[in-house]
C-alpha cells in the first residue's frame, strides 16, 4: 500500500510556495464548480457533515452566506440520497475521531484524484494547521486570506464569514487568555478513550449528530471547539460559517483543521494508548441498529465504514510527518504527585499513574448544586454552590481515610443544561476567585433546538476543581465548607439579541 505523507500547512510559511496548498486550492476550486446534487462536489460533501439548506431559523441558512463562497442551495439530491449521506458529523460521543477521519480519507482521495487530472503530484496528501505550535502557527497561514491567486482568479481558500476570537478579522488561535492557557492539548494527558470525566476521546452513545456532554479537556472539547469558534467569530450579530456545525464544513479550513485533530488522535496512540475495544465502538452505530457511516467515493463507488476500519494508522494509506504534541501540564501532574502534595506518605511501594485518575468506571454522586438556571451576561455572573450536609462529610471522610491505596475523591463542577441561541462564544469559570477553565460554546445552537440528539437540553461542561477541594483541605478549611462561589464570564461581548442560560450548576464526587 503506498503511503501518502501529510505535512504542516506551515511550511513554505503557509503561502502557495507550498505545494500542498497550492493543489489545495485547484482542486477545491474544481470541486466547487460542481453542482449540488454531485457527491463528488464541495457542497456535497460540507452537506455530509451538516447542512442548513431548508433555512431553519435557528441556525445559519446556506442562503444568507456571504460570498465567497456563493454557496448554492439547489438542485437537491433525492431524499434518499440525502438520508444516505447528509447530517453524519458525530459530535459529543466516542466516535467522534473516528468518524471525522474516514470523513477526511474521503475527502483527501477526491483532492487527489482532481490533482492529478489536473497534472498536479499524485502523492499529493491533506495538509495540518498545527496551531498549537506557538505564537505564528496559531495564525490562520496566509493562504487562506489572500483574494486572488497569483494569475488574478478568485482564491477559493478565502472565505469572507471568518471574524476571529475578537471579531476584528484577525484569524488566530487564541492560546492564552490573561496569561491562563486557553487552547492547549492536554487532552494527550488523558489515558483512557471514554468516559464522562477524565477521558480523551468522549462519552459512550449511539449516533450523535449533536450530542449533549463536554467531558473537560476531551479531544472534541478542547482544542476542536474552541478553534471552530476562534476562527467563524461574529460580526454584527453575524455568526461566522466555522462557527456553526451546520456550515463548518463550507470553509476550506475546516479540513486543515481536522487534520490536525486527527494527528492528535494518531499521536496519543502513538504514546502507547488504547481505543475502546467494545464492539459498540469497533462496529459503530451500526452494530446497535442505527445509522451506518457512509461517504461518496470516486466512479459513483461508496464506503461503508466502522471505527474499526480506521483505528490502526498502520494499516491505513497515509501518514504524518511529525506526531509530536505539547501540554501546558507536566505529565507527572497524576495521582502520585497530588497524594504528595497531600502529605500521603508510603508512596515509594505502590506503583500509581495517571490511570488513577482516570479510571471512568466509577461511579460520581451529586453532592451539591445552586438553586436553579439563570441567564448569561455582559458582566460576571455569579452563584452559589450548596454542599449538602451528607455530600460534604462524604468528601471530608475520603481525606480522613487517604492512603496511598485509597486516593481522596476526585471532585467536578457541571455547567448543566446550557442553552442559547449562539455558538461563537466562550465562558471563563472560576470558583472562589480561582480559575477553573474556559468553555467554547460550539455547537450550542444546535443542542438547543427541540429535534437535536439531546431533545433540546443544551450542553452540559465538566470541569475537574479537585485541586481547589485539595487546598481547603490542606488549610483545614474544608469541614467548615457549606458553599462554593462560582463565577461565569464571557470572554467576547454578548449581543443585545443573545441569550445564554444555564440550568444548573453542580458538584460532583468521583469516588476513587
């Protein structure tokens, strides 16, 4: 099998001196003078992974775009066809990698094939923006924001809807929020696939066209979220197309992008971790009587496929020129490290690793919660988490009984049942004036409509603040503790005709 190698969109200093961009750019402008109703044009094919054709209200009608791209909304293909390929993206679930990389293998063999038509190299592969590799790569490379290639014709790279994080214009990845990390990769910390808490790859469901549960510092939590959002931005009131699941996939960047994703997933299990090995996961949704993945191939063919099909990189055509990713966190931030900052003696005879932590088989218990929703604004938002009496002397006892055998509760703040009518934004959390982590809200327009996978209810966001939990047990603070202080604040303006509410947020014990 002849393996293709896909390399960083940043080189050549991410202009069309690189050739990888360069037949990028041809091929998408062929594939965008296809029609609609073609499964081999680009519309098709951003249709596979969300579409808003019929106008819905709620989310961006394919109409309203502004050009470039002049996106069509016709001719359709027949309703068959439609239940066949459109609206598969699977998000908020455990086959969330696993999807959007048969859907990138797809795609990349329809570049190719146009490539070589038009005399370009046939070993020509997708390229990554790794923009997690410092302060000029997490720029948008200059490729994609020029508006006219070097012979005068209209770049199809360029897209007009991209606003940025501060909806200037300005395309970036914002890595640092006032000095706190933001965009980061420590999802390549986390040691096991699924799980609800501490886990890289998201929670076990079925078919998750839009899902309802953020697992903090999951792969599709961060970094896939928050970059969606930093580069669609708002203007205007004006979301931009990378902002909306429904419209993602119009914008050229978006594969670049997930490409990248899919690079970090190869790269984690590169470190020696493991997929799940359930046949829910290895069969799809498919093996539970649901939907099949399918995608469009070249000569009319299609590929049914399973995460099965595209877990082992190995075995698949191409390849990666550099699977290296860097954390914000030192990999020894694990369980051995936290028990010595608790002062757990006996360390030395028990063999302890990050696995401790995440071990997602356990169960967690509701220990304390504020006292209902309330509404997002301009301004810090703050409420109040109630222990209950019997949640909090179960956290208590769990100190007073450590040991290096028995680890202290792990503890989570959950944002529940978040709703609104935007994606483009993000939430700062902290707890008694600590940060705790941000929340990108992609993908929450859609989770609040009545007919999504979730029925309506939101999202909801994990966010892990044993490390606060720890501190007032060392200041023997944590006995005396009848409530937390919680404060909400967005990150970018939220507009006049914005609405951001949340359910309710509460505190979680992981018992150890």
């Amino acid at each position: 099998m002849k393996k293709f190698l896909r390399k960083n969109a940043w080189n050549q200093e991410g202009t069309f001196d690189n050739s990888d961009l360069f037949w990028y750019a041809k091929a998408v402008a062929e594939m965008q003078s296809r029609k609609l109703d073609d499964p081999t044009s680009w519309w098709f094919f951003a249709a596979i992974h969300g579409e808003n054709i019929a106008g819905d209200p709620d989310s961006i009608n394919w109409n309203t775009i502004k050009t470039p791209p002049k996106v069509p909304t016709s001719p359709l293909p027949s309703t068959n066809i439609k239940n066949q390929y459109w609206n598969q993206c699977q998000h908020q679930t455990w086959y969330f990698a696993p999807w959007h990389r048969g859907y990138l293998m797809a795609l990349e063999i329809q570049i190719r094939a146009i490539v070589i038509e038009l005399k370009g190299p046939d070993d020509w592969a997708l390229p990554y923006w790794n923009y997690l590799n410092g302060e000029k790569e997490n720029k948008i490379p200059p490729a994609f924001t020029q508006q006219f290639l070097g012979d005068g014709t209209p770049n199809p790279l360029f897209v007009t809807e991209r606003y940025g994080p501060d909806n200037d214009g300005n395309i970036y990845i914002k890595l640092f929020k006032d000095g706190k990390p933001r965009v980061t990769q420590n999802c390549e910390l986390k040691t096991v696939y699924t799980g609800n808490q501490n886990c890289f790859g998201g929670p076990e469901t079925e078919f998750s066209h839009y899902g309802t549960l953020f697992p903090q510092e999951s792969l599709e939590t961060n970094p896939h979220n928050f970059v969606h959002n930093d580069v669609g931005g708002v203007s205007q009131g004006s979301e931009g197309i990378m902002s909306d699941p429904n419209t993602a996939a119009l914008d050229p960047i978006f594969y670049l992008h997930h490409c990248n994703i899919d690079r970090m997933w190869a790269s984690w299990n590169a470190k020696g971790n493991i997929n799940p090995s359930q046949v829910e996961w290895l069969g799809g949704p498919k093996e539970i009587g649901e939907r099949e993945f399918v995608m469009p191939l070249i000569d009319g063919k299609e590929w049914v496929y399973t995460p099965n099909d595209v877990t082992n990189l190995d075995s698949l055509d191409y390849s990666y020129d550099n699977l290296e990713t860097k954390t914000e966190r030192d990999i020894t931030d694990n369980t051995s490290e936290r028990l010595k900052k608790l002062g757990i003696p006996n360390l030395d005879h028990v063999q302890l690793t990050e696995d401790t932590m995440d071990n997602n088989e356990k169960p967690t218990e509701l220990v304390g919660a504020n006292q209902g929703s309330f509404e997002i604004k301009n301004a810090i938002t703050k409420t109040t988490v109630n222990f209950s009496d019997k949640g909090l002397k179960k956290v208590s006892k769990s100190f007073l009984k450590a040991s290096a055998e028995e680890v202290p509760d792990r503890v989570y703040l959950v944002l529940e049942n978040v709703k609104g009518n935007i994606n483009a934004n993000t939430l700062e959390v902290s707890v008694n004036n600590q940060h705790v982590g941000f929340i990108s809200l992609f993908g929450l327009r859609n989770a609040s409509l009545g007919d999504s996978h979730g029925g309506g209810s939101g999202l909801s966001f994990s966010l892990d603040i044993t490390n606060i939990i720890d501190e007032l047990h060392l200041e023997n603070d944590l006995e005396n503790v009848s409530s937390l202080d919680v404060a909400v604040t967005p990150d970018n303006e939220i507009l006049s005709d914005t609405k951001i509410t949340v359910g309710r947020i509460s505190v979680y014990r992981e018992k150890q």
